[in-house]
C-alpha cells in the first residue's frame, strides 16, 4: 500500500509518499517512493507488547480519523547483528490511515508514557 505523508517523519522532512510492504506478521518495510535508498523496516507494537496512546486532535484532523478501525500503527526499528539486538522507538509512531492512504508521525510526551522508551531492544520482546 502507498501512503501520502501528511506530517513530517523526524530527520526525513522531505519525503511525500511512502510504500508499506509486510515482510511477515509482525515487521514491514517503509519504503520511499522518489528515494530509493530512503527505507526503514517498522514493526507493528501490538504483537511485541500493550502499546496504547491517545492520538492527538491535530493527528486526527490531518489523517481525517474517523473510526480507530482505519488505523495501524507501526513504530521504526533499527536493525542491528543479531536481530535481536535491534532497537525500537516507541516514543514517535507512525499512524497510517488505511481508508484514506494517508499517515503521520507523533512524538509521545516522555512524562506521560514513560513505559516507552526511544531505543528499546528487540529482545526485550521475543
């Protein structure tokens, strides 16, 4: 699926349309559409851990949310050797909204979800 960047992803302000490739149930490739070179593998937070947050009304107005149903959310992974020691940013989610093909990047307030961390380990989860 293709995905119009509504907000800016922090450190890539200039990528516009990003493609969301599953790789297995529970990791992603994020790739750019104009940059070849530009991809990032994401995970989906549900299958490793609870991971709840409230969407901020900006975010909501930007994807046009209506329903939480049209969401998926993914959090950007940094591979390392061995895969296990991969790190995790649960602190700034990608929200894709899968009605309208559009999505965003949020960055969580640390004092209020200080159960999330920026670069958490894979191993942690599995």
């Amino acid at each position: 699926m293709t995905f119009e960047v509504k907000s800016e992803i922090l450190g890539f302000e200039n990528l516009k349309e990003l493609k969301l490739t599953k790789i297995d149930e529970m990791f992603s490739t994020l790739s750019s559409i104009d940059d070849e070179n530009i991809s990032f593998t994401v995970v989906d937070p549900h299958k490793l851990r609870e991971y709840n947050f409230n969407i901020s009304d900006e975010v909501e107005k930007t994807l046009a949310i209506t329903d939480e149903n049209e969401l998926m959310v993914y959090n950007i992974v940094l591979i390392q050797n061995p895969l296990d020691n991969s790190k995790i940013n649960f602190l700034a989610p990608l929200i894709f909204n899968k009605v309208n093909n559009t999505m965003a990047q949020t960055v969580l307030e640390v004092n209020n979800h200080q159960e999330y961390g920026l670069s958490e380990s894979l191993n942690t989860y599995l």
